[in-house]
C-alpha cells in the first residue's frame, strides 16, 4: 500500500467501509452507521482508536474476500471467474469502480485464495488489518507461503496503484455525506422539512409533501386559509359535499381527536436492516446488489416498514420480512384523517447528546397550525455503546439528564401543538440480545456451519470496529457492567416521567419491549 498515492489510498478506504456496511451483520441495528458513513464520504477512515488495529477496513475486507472464498466452493469455480461474477452482479453504476478494485487487488487475491490462504492473511497482505493476532478464521494447519514469508510479505504480489484518476462515485459519497449529515430530505423545494420524493430522507421518512411549492401545505397541518378545494394537509381529504354544501374535510374531521406519529430515535426507530443475503454465498446472484444504490441511499434503514411509522412493504431485493404493522397504521386506521401524519426522526447511532444537539432540530411540527401529536423517544442502546474499549465513554447520569431536558424543553417551547403526548422509551437489556444470538451461526458462516456471532463479536473486538463493545462481548463481566450502567441511565429517564412538567404534552415512561420480542 505504501506504494500507492494518497488518492488511492483515499479510495481504499472508502471501499472497505461501504463494504464493512455492505456486509456487516444483521443484529448490528444500534451500530454508529451514521459516523462511519460520513467518514466514508468524507474519505476519512473509521475513528483513531480503531484505524491502529485495522478497524473498519479490516472486518470489510474479511467480509468481502470470505464471500469471495465461498462462492468459488458454492459455484466450484477459480477465484478470477468468482470476482469477475460479483462485479456483474453490481448496479452498472458501481460497475468500473468494481473493476478498478480487481485491478489493484485481484491478482494478490486469487493467489493467495487459490493456496489456501484464510481471508484474514489475504487482507493482511493487502494492508487492510495490521493485527495478525486478530483472526475470524483459524490459521492454516500448515504453514503456507505467507505464513513463512511474513512480515516480509514477498510470497505474493503488492497491491497495485488505480487506474482511475478520479473517483467515479465521488458524486455518490458527497451525497451521502448531506445525508447523513443533515437528516432532511434533499428534495424539498419549499423548505417545509416534507418532500414529495420517496427517496433521500423523503416521504420513506415523513409523509409526502402534497404540494412541495408551498410552504404551508404539508401533511399534519390542522389549520389553513386555503378553500376547501385544497388539501392543505395532504391526508386526500378535500372538497365540498354537493348535498350540505360543507367542506369534506369538516365533516369528516371536525370534532374527532386527530394525532400526528413520530419517533425520535436510532438505528432500531429507523428499522436497520442489512439484507442476510449479501453476505451468504448460496444466495447470491444477479439479482441480489440490484437495489443497493437505493438501499445505501436510505443508510440501510427502512423506515417505511417500522414498528413506529411503517405504511408498506417494500419490494425491493433483500427487503425486511413483513407484514408491516406500526403505530402510525393503527392510529391511520382509526381515523383516515391523520394519512400522511408521520415523521420519522431516527438516526443511526443517535444517542441522547446528538438528539439534544442537532438531529430534533429537524422535525417539524408548528404549535400553532399543526395538530397534537403522539411522539416516542427512543434512544435503546448507544449511551452505552460504541467501539471504545472501555466504560469511560458512556453517558453518564448527569450528561442523560441534561440531554433529554433540553429536547424535552425544545419541544415544549414553541414545536408541539398543546395536548400532545410523549412517550420515553428506556434503554434495551443488551445482555439478553446476547444471549439470544452469541450461539447461533452468523450468516457468513451459514455454509459451513463454522462462525458463530460470539465469534465475530471477538473478532470485531480485536480489531477495534464494534458498534458496541459492552454489549457484544464475550466477556461477561463486560456485559453486566455495561447492563448495569444502562439500569442507571434508565433510572434517569423514569425520574424525569415523574418529576418533570412540561406545558404542551403529558410524559410517559415504558420499559424496553426487547425481552418481549425476543420470548415470542
């Protein structure tokens, strides 16, 4: 790698995290997503504490070149055919990208696949981990040629530099740096925090904007000096009935207790999934990557088939099991007159300091016109999960106090309409999703039988790359402190539902339904 220039290392880097998301596990849904994501845009790599052990570019590369070792057993196919496959199997728009990878490190792959090295030498030797004691696979019986040769790293040919000038897909990593940055919707053309594109944070994420050249036509709106002949708050309900010359909307709607839905939440509010499939050999085929631009462009999140704001299926490739049913589809069943009435302010790898600081500031709701509404807070896991391996990186008491009070005050001073609710929902019981996964086989070991989660919590561990260290730790110790601390900070949240008063809604407090789900 040394012999590279700094553009091509820049473009390393950012292959190996679109890959560390592209591939990385399905119970990573309280992960830091967002972090690594504008890290990627940004061409940085992954954080300081991690980047000396390998980090993200090294469970990436893992990942990937495991993938690649399976299919040439599942298709029993040579290694050169496998990666010349893959890159077909991408959107043509990540196609030349795919194929400059190759050109830099396909010849080193296949040599060293095809001699029998793990995927854990192989990316050694392509600089992506630096740590030989970190290892997901267990070294060779006997020696191999890297083995002998190593540190020299002679047996097999360097990394070459690309052959791109530039990077292909630069338009796509700045776009996801707004993204992922700013938590609204980039088509939005009045400025009203709604859009009437699905796509880029837009109706997947809050009801679609009926009328995106006005600003005061958006869905939850309760008052308007529009006539009755525009559906100011795009719930589809205008007009006026011929037989009592009263508007449709007024007769419908008028005396009924109408609630807006929303979520201030993570990565579990915004439904996190990464599709089992793209990292499981004896499913993947042509039409496996067909939608990952799209699901890349939602951060791997599907709001629209969440527990909170879900309204349907989606069709696309490697989509989240159904059927969709969310508190915006009860309440919308209820009374048709709240259609549209949601927003779902979920983050990846939001915490409680985050909310309080940036990310509340992008829902929208107007004291004035807009009805009351039902909202969840909904921060399960990160206040005590990151990659630090340590517990002097968690929310403490004190900090969790003063960050759910200053969003609590935000809205309750001027952004929600009188007589709405809030619902605060307490951290999860980390411990228990452990126990309920740390036995079962992850999916990239699916086809032998030979990779538990507990063994790539491990390896993420050694590598400095876990999402959450305190949770996803083998250790126990470990995982009861960090239980222990989340008990605490959940104290925290019960005393504030009990003690606080606020003008404009009541508050709320109910245990995490984790264990619930996890007994069904």
């Amino acid at each position: 790698v040394s012999t590279q220039s700094t553009g091509a290392a820049m473009h390393r880097t950012l292959l190996s995290l679109f890959l560390l998301f592209l591939f990385t596990v399905p119970s990573l849904t309280k992960n830091t997503f967002g972090s690594y994501v504008a890290n990627l845009a940004l061409g940085h790599g992954p954080q300081d504490q991690s980047q000396a052990a390998g980090g993200a570019d090294c469970v990436g590369c893992v990942l990937v070149i495991s993938i690649v070792e399976q299919m040439t057993y599942v298709h029993e196919k040579p290694v050169a055919e496998i990666l010349d496959m893959l890159c077909k199997y991408l959107p043509s728009l990540l196609t030349v990208w795919c194929e400059d990878l190759i050109n830099q490190y396909g010849l080193t792959i296949i040599n060293m696949l095809e001699n029998g090295e793990t995927p854990d030498l192989v990316c050694l030797q392509i600089d992506f981990c630096v740590d030989r004691s970190c290892h997901l696979f267990p070294p060779p019986s006997s020696p191999t040629p890297f083995m002998k040769a190593y540190p020299s790293k002679d047996a097999y040919p360097i990394p070459q530099p690309s052959r791109l000038g530039t990077d292909p897909l630069q338009w796509l990593w700045d776009l996801l740096s707004q993204l992922v940055n700013s938590h609204l919707p980039i088509i939005d053309i009045d400025g009203d925090k709604f859009s009437s594109s699905d796509s880029f944070r837009g109706a997947r994420w809050r009801g679609k904007d009926c009328n995106d050249f006005a600003k005061d036509v958006y869905p939850g709106r309760a008052q308007s000096n529009y006539n009755a002949y525009v559906d100011h708050n795009c719930n589809g309900i205008y007009g006026v009935n011929p037989a009592t010359l009263k508007s449709y909307e007024s007769e419908l709607c008028d005396g009924i207790p109408s609630y807006g839905v929303a979520v201030l939440g993570d990565s579990a509010s915004a439904h996190f999934h990464i599709p089992p499939s793209y990292m499981m050999a004896q499913l993947i085929n042509e039409t496996t990557y067909e939608n990952i631009v799209d699901i890349l462009l939602d951060e791997f999140d599907w709001p629209h088939m969440s527990s909170s704001t879900g309204f349907e299926e989606s069709d696309w490739q490697g989509r989240p099991p159904g059927p969709v049913n969310s508190f915006y589809l009860l309440m919308r069943d209820r009374n048709r007159c709240v259609h549209r009435d949601y927003q779902n302010i979920a983050v990846n790898g939001a915490r409680s300091g985050s909310m309080a600081d940036d990310i509340v500031y992008t829902f929208s709701r107007n004291k004035t016109t807009d009805r009351p509404i039902w909202l969840t807070y909904a921060l399960i896991g990160n206040d005590v999960c990151n990659g630090h391996p340590d517990f002097d990186h968690f929310t403490t008491p004190e900090q969790m106090f003063d960050n759910v009070m200053k969003t609590l005050n935000y809205l309750d001073n001027g952004v929600l309409p009188a007589k709405s609710h809030v619902f605060i929902m307490g951290l999860a019981d980390g411990t228990k999703l452990y126990d309920f996964l740390h036995n079962r086989i992850h999916p990239l070991g699916a086809l032998r039988k030979d990779i538990t989660y507990a063994q790539f919590y491990d390896f993420m561990n050694c590598v400095q790359a876990s999402p959450c260290w305190g949770w996803m730790n083998t250790n126990e110790t470990v995982r009861n402190i960090t239980q222990q601390h989340a008990n605490g900070l959940n104290v925290v949240l019960q005393n504030i539902t009990l003690n606080q008063k606020f003008s404009n809604f009541d508050l709320h407090y109910f245990a995490s339904p984790i264990n619930a789900v996890i007994n069904m």
